[in-house]
C-alpha cells in the first residue's frame, strides 16, 4: 500500500507478550532482548511496546 499525504501509514505496536511470541522467544528472554538493547522498543502510557519495524529491524541485524 503506497503512503499519501491522506493516509497516513499506520504502525502495528505488539505488548512485550505479543512480541515475545512474534519472535519466539520466552517473555523473560523477550524483556532481556529490550534490556540490552539487541531489540528496540518504546513507551506508550507506562508500557512497553514494540513496533513491527523494531522487530524486523531485530531480525535483519541478527542475521
């Protein structure tokens, strides 16, 4: 889908949980990724999220 000055592009956030299995690891090993900075993230109202971005940029670095 192409990005217009209309439609803004709109970003699928996952809570550590959602990310944890979007990149099959266990949720500890998930919070310990995002510690250590090998997998960014971001706060939204007091909770961690991480974008769809973040995690394909995680696994375009790993590989």
């Amino acid at each position: 889908m192409e990005q217009t000055a209309q439609s803004p592009v709109r970003q699928r956030f996952y809570f550590v949980p959602e990310a944890a299995a979007a990149i099959r690891r266990s949720e500890k090993a998930t919070r310990w990724l995002i510690h250590t900075g090998a997998l960014k993230s971001s706060k939204i109202g007091g909770r961690r999220v991480v974008t769809e971005q973040q995690i394909e940029e995680f696994f375009s670095e790993a590989g």
